[in-house]
C-alpha cells in the first residue's frame, strides 16, 4: 500500500514549512506555488504534520505519477 | 577557474543582505539571488526585533519599515490570573514592516556595490572536484550559471541550495514550531508585546500579539511540531475564546512559517564552497522563535569571512570553518542555554506554569529567560516545595 500527499493549494499561505522538513527535497517553492515531487516523496508525512494551515493530507492510494 | 563573482549570495533576506553588504564592502564583486518578485514577501514571521541591532549593523531603514516601537513585554499566565509586564532596556524594540524592511536591507546591500538579482531564482549548485563552485539560476526564465570561489546559502526555512550542495538542513519536527498569523485591525494595543503561555493554546509555544499601530497588530500562534493537528485550528480556537480581547478584530493578512528552534548550525554550516547563514541554519532562538537579527548577525560573518577567504584564494572548508569558529564564540554559548532552557518549559503543564507565575516578578523572569538561574535559585526552590513534581524537570537547569 502507497500513500499520496496532496497539497490544497486554496489552503497553502507558501511559508516553507512543508519544504523545510522535508528530508528528500520533494517539495519545493516556486515563486507562489508549492511543488510537490510525487517521484521523490518517501510518504513520511511530515510535511503533513509540519503544515500549520492543514492543507497537506496523506491519502491512501496508489501514486499517479 | 573562469569565476564570475568572487562571492554569490543565495536568498536576499536578513542574512543574505548582509551577507552581501559585507562582502561588497570588503571590496568583492558580489551577486545576490532572489526568487521573489518583492523581497520580503511573502512575509513569514512575527515581525518584531530588538531595536538595539539596527544601530549595531548600522541599518539605513526607511520611515514605514518600523510599525510600531515597543517598550516592553507583557507575559500572562494560562490561567490569565498573573501578567507580568517587563519594561527594560533589554525590551525595547520594535515591529517592523518585513516588505519595507527587507528591501531597505537590499538597498544598503546594492548601495555597497553588490549585483541583486532579482525574482531569479537559483535551482542548482555548480559542484567541481567535490567543491561548490557556483549555482545556476534562472535569469529572465533562462537559466545562466554563475561562478564564484565561495557561495552564501542564506535561503530560509526551505534551504534548498545548501541541501543540494550536500549539508544536511533538513529541519526536524521535534526542533521545529509552526506558526500562523493574522496581523488584525481592531486590536487595541498599547507599546507592549503580548505573550500567553498555555500548554493547552499553543503546545511547546505561545500565543502572541505584536503590535503594529494603535489598533493594528500581528496575532500569531506557534505550536511544536509534534503537535496536531496545526497552528492555524490553535489560533482560531484562541481567537474565538477570547472576545474581550479579540472580539472586534478583522484579519486583513495572513502570514505563516517554520520556526526551527534546535541547536544552531556552526561548523555543519560550511563546506567546500560553501557557508549557510541564517534560518537556513537553523540560526533561531530556542525560545522566543527570534530570527532576524541572529539572521543579520550570522549574515554579516558569513560576507566578511568569505570576502577574506575570496581575496586570498583559500575557499575550502578548513579556511571558511572561521566562521563557525566565530559563531561558536560569539552565539552559540548563549543559544545552547536557551535551547536547555526550552528543553525544561516544554516539559511544564499549564499548572506548573501557573505557580511559577504566581512567585515570580519580571525581574525573576527576565534572569530565567536569560539563562541566569541562580539568580532566581531560592525562588525556584520555594515553588518546587509547593509542586514536588517540578523537582525532577528544573534539576537540568541547575
């Protein structure tokens, strides 16, 4: 079983949270947007934790790549 | 080696501005990169600083990049029965307008001679023989590489560019708070910071209020980053529960970030090439969640130390490791105790932040946060007679 994250870009206020813990560079900040690698994630959620607006879920499912 | 610059700078915030002043007037040819369009945006912070560093870096600040000066602190207990309000020298500082304030500290930087580059944003490191020796950015949407002997990775929270020159940054939950902020209007505020402790409002944090004018101010809560669910369901709930203060508050901003309040980075901080500077660093206090000033501060080694080191040609990391050789000497001391002394609050429950706010006055306070504990000892000691409890989690500070 793998998991998705999946960011809620009407929720992100791009603070770098999310990019900060991440351990593999999966996401990073475009100008005014959130990147998210799904080719990178390992799933550790921690971006899911660390994210102070909840818009990062951890879905469980198959990865869309 | 065919070098376009003798000192590149990544990220144009606090500490990637003076880096670059410092390095510019020590007579370098400088580039400094942003991503952003307008630096300092968007704003991910409290806003508030101790005035005493803008003399001491000899900032040139516009009128409207200071919101609102303040002169003390005001702490309140979580069950609001004891505030304590600490009016010191050591207090006064001010709330800044981070979109004013960041640009003001480019100005200074570009006026020093350094090349800003601006919404250009660096996506790669240039490594050659196990050594950074540039970065690749996207000018114009083009991307172009850029050579220097040493390269400052002064990106925040994200820290991108010393990661992928091979330093670990990666910021840990445990050592990391979030937070979310609203600056609101209708607050009324007087020249004071408030800051609410409460295990059950904002775990391994605090609720604070920052004024920013006469009725605008920055309402903003960090938690630990082991606790859920996040900030923004604890500041909201904060908000909500305290119509007295609040009631009449609109938001008309909102603004959230990392705060990684671990051990600084000093020697970790440097590599072949390279130095990191900043919160990038993780170069943030332990307590309070500061950044900006220890930002500039770390900044302006970072630019002097590879300036010198650009000059005499010797951009390994055993020469730029002065740099943490300065910063251990200068910082780290300081920020170590802090961090032990984060290590102990967090540990406290609302009641045992309860009785020490009933026993201790500002003064007590103020040595407590500054790491002076035998100074407030024989108080300590009186209110762990009444909670045993507390025994075992103060010893570390002894």
């Amino acid at each position: 079983m793998s998991a998705v994250i999946e960011i809620d870009r009407r929720l992100c206020i791009y603070c770098n949270s999310c990019t900060g813990v991440c351990p593999v560079l999966a996401n990073t900040l475009r100008e005014v947007v959130v990147q998210h690698d799904p080719q990178k994630c390992i799933d550790c959620g921690a971006c899911v934790k660390a994210c102070p607006m909840g818009a990062i879920k951890l879905r469980k499912g198959k990865k869309s790549v | 080696m065919n070098a376009d610059y003798d000192v590149i700078v990544v990220g144009c915030g606090p500490a990637g501005a003076l880096a670059a002043r410092a390095a510019a007037r020590a007579g370098c040819k400088v580039a400094a990169f942003d991503k952003r369009k307008e630096l300092g945006s968007p704003v991910r912070c409290g806003e508030g600083m101790g005035s005493h560093w803008i003399k001491e870096f000899g900032v040139k600040l516009s009128p409207n990049a200071v919101s609102a000066n303040i002169n003390g602190s005001v702490l309140v207990s979580p069950d609001w029965k004891n505030k304590v309000t600490i009016r010191t020298p050591e207090t006064k500082g001010v709330v800044i307008d981070r979109k004013v304030f960041d640009k003001d500290l480019a100005i200074d930087a570009g006026r020093a001679g350094a090349d800003i580059f601006i919404h250009s944003e660096v996506f790669d490191v240039i490594k050659e023989g196990g050594k950074v020796s540039g970065v690749k950015a996207y000018i114009d949407g083009k991307p172009q590489e850029f050579r220097a002997p040493v390269t400052i990775a002064a990106d925040g929270g994200e820290s991108t560019i010393a990661r992928l020159a091979g330093i670990n940054t990666t910021a840990t939950l445990y050592d990391s708070d979030f937070g979310v902020e609203y600056e609101m209007v209708n607050v009324d505020c007087e020249d004071l910071i408030e800051i609410y402790f409460s295990v059950a409002d904002a775990p391994r944090g605090y609720v604070w209020i920052f004024p920013k004018g006469k009725d605008v101010a920055n309402v903003g809560v960090g938690i630990g980053g082991l606790h859920a669910p996040n900030a923004r369901f604890y500041l909201d709930k904060w908000i909500r529960a305290h119509p007295e203060r609040l009631g009449k508050a609109k938001p008309v901003a909102i603004k959230g970030g990392i705060i990684t309040v671990g051990a600084p980075m000093t020697d970790s901080a440097v590599g072949e090439g390279i130095i990191v500077a900043g919160t990038a660093a993780h170069q943030v206090d332990p307590i309070h969640g500061g950044g900006i000033s220890l930002a500039m501060e770390a900044g302006k080694i970072a630019g002097e130390v590879a300036a010198k080191n650009a000059m005499a040609g010797t951009c390994d990391r055993r020469h730029l490791l002065e740099y943490g050789a300065i910063y251990k000497k200068l910082r780290e001391p300081k920020l170590l105790k802090r961090l032990l002394l984060r290590k102990v609050l967090e540990k406290l429950n609302d009641d045992d932040m309860n009785a020490i706010f009933a026993h201790l006055n500002g003064k007590d306070i103020e040595h407590l946060l500054n790491g002076r504990f035998p100074s407030v000892a024989a108080k300590m000691m009186k209110i762990m007679v009444s909670r045993p409890g507390l025994v075992k989690t103060l010893a570390a500070l002894a």
